[in-house]
C-alpha cells in the first residue's frame, strides 16, 4: 500500500461521523486522500484502488454494499459554511456514481465543500496507512484530533465536547467510556504517539469527571511522522509502548499484539537504513536480530506472515 497522505481544513475534524463504521471511515479518509488540491474536478476510483487505499478485504455485491453505505453516511453529514452573517449546509459530494460492471467509482466535491481540501491555511494530515491499521472508530477519530495538535502535545476536551465529537451513546456512564473507549485508544494509540496518556479532568469538590486530557511527546514541524510498512517502525512502535509507564502491563501485551497484527513482511533491501531518530546505520548482525525478534513474536501469536 503507497503511503498516502490524507490532508484537509481543520473543520473537519469538528464534523462527527455519526455512525460511521470502521470500513466506511476508512473509505471516506481513502478517498479524501485523493480528493485533496483536486477543487471540484470528478475523479475515479477503481474498486481495487479503493480497496488497496483503505485495506478493505471484501468483494462483490459486500464492496458494493460498503461503498453505498458510505455515501449513505456523508450524506448525512452537517457540513457547513458560516461567514458571520450567514450559515449554510450542504451535502459534501454531488456525484457518487458506482459502475458494478466496470467496476469504479466516480467521485465529484460540491463546490462549496471544496475549502476542506484545497488551498488550506489551516490543516490536519497524517498518513492513511496508520488510519486504516486502527480499528476502533474512536481510535480512529481521536487519532485525527491529535494529529491536528500533533506539535502542541495536549489536547483537553470537556466530557460533552469528547462525548460529541467520538459519537459516544448516551447511555454509556463513565465507567463505560473508561473501558470501552478509553482503554482501546490506549492500546491503539501509544505505538503511534511515543508517552501517549489520559488524564481524567475534575472541577470542584467531588469525582465527577468534567473532561479529558490527552498528552504525548510533541511532534517537530517537519517530522516524518507517516507508518512504512517496516521492520524497524515495527520496532519502533514497540519501543513505545514498552517505555509508556500509563499502560498496564495487559495493556502494553494487548498494543503490541495489534502493532504485530498490522505488520505485513517484505524482504530487507541490503542498504535499508533507519529512521533519522534512530541509528543512520546499523550492522548487518544487528539487522537480522531485530528481524528474528519480530519473526518469533508472529509465530508466538500464531500469525500466518502472508495472511496479515
């Protein structure tokens, strides 16, 4: 999978997707990472483009189904316009055309939605390929919302403000939100952002929890920040959660099992090096160890390498 990069106006990111799935979030961001700088111009997706984009396994009428029920979704979506004098909704896209028989999908942005992808003063962007690899849809949102904070490394929101935004049912008491939402983004999230954490926020006397405060090691500006499919990001994602002091040792044994779940192998080319914040170089002993550990760790969960 090329790694894309998903890029778009910060209003997005104050948009809740209502009911959006897992596969759907991951095909809306998959198309959102081609529709950028592109204005209102159609573009065209083939079936396996967009499934390779978003890493969406299924085929047939169940594809077909997925992308339906996408547009379904973005319909419903509370874009808007406001200049201070006058606020205006709009629906995101005016063309969603699927051909079964040829198999693509043409794509057109209403021009008025055009500002959240083109000509950007203000914008979030991170890698669709750590997007997809996330599986919860909270994980997936909040991921989106540090990322546009991603060099502050804070982010606070009050319990109604993060309850909205995550689309958290109303039902759901504190103690569900610690454990069905909370815990996951913990898992998912601390390979990705080195000393992730959740502090719960009080006001006053008294345990009741007022908001949530997310803090992990800010990101330089020009930081490559973006996943490659790599042994030593691999190793790296590792590193992070084992350093993460927040993380039960459960937690810590649950996130890695997702970071080695997502690991596809390839071969090591000979002159492959690491990342500038890791070694420039690294020995050809050291290479195969590393290699080895991650190899062993697959075979412990049982993981078929070519299935992933």
């Amino acid at each position: 999978m090329v790694n894309e990069i998903v890029k778009y106006e910060n209003r997005l990111n104050s948009i809740p997707l209502r009911k959006f799935n897992s596969r759907e979030m991951n095909l809306f961001f998959s198309i959102a990472s081609r529709v950028r700088d592109k204005g209102t111009t159609e573009i065209t997706f083939t079936f396996e483009d967009l499934r390779n984009l978003s890493k969406n396994g299924r085929h047939g009428e169940t594809f077909v189904q997925d992308l339906s029920s996408t547009y379904d979704k973005l319909l419903s979506l509370s874009a808007w316009t406001d200049d201070g004098r006058i606020l205006t909704k709009f629906v995101a896209f005016t063309e969603y055309s699927i051909d079964r028989e040829k198999q693509i999908v043409t794509i057109a942005v209403n021009p008025k939605f055009k500002g959240l992808f083109n000509q950007l003063s203000t914008w979030t962007r991170f890698g669709l390929e750590q997007f997809v690899n996330l599986r919860s849809t909270y994980s997936k949102t909040l991921f989106r919302l540090i990322k546009q904070y991603r060099t502050v490394g804070r982010r606070d929101f009050t319990i109604q403000d993060f309850r909205e935004i995550l689309d958290i049912p109303k039902s759901y008491r504190t103690t569900d939100i610690d454990r069905r939402v909370l815990k996951i983004c913990r898992e998912e999230l601390s390979p990705i952002f080195k000393g992730f954490s959740i502090k719960k926020l009080h006001k006053g006397r008294g345990n009741k929890v007022t908001g949530y405060s997310f803090t992990w090691k800010a990101e330089a500006n020009d930081q490559d920040d973006f996943s490659k499919s790599s042994w030593y990001e691999v190793r790296k994602k590792i590193t992070n959660i084992e350093n993460n002091n927040s993380l039960t040792e459960k937690e810590k044994q649950n996130s890695k099992t997702r970071v080695y779940k997502n690991y596809s192998p390839k071969p090591i080319k000979q002159k492959e090096t690491l990342p500038s914040e890791m070694e420039n170089n690294i020995s050809d002993e050291k290479r195969a160890q590393l290699m080895q550990e991650i190899e062993e760790r697959l075979k412990e969960l049982d993981i078929d390498n070519k299935h992933i």
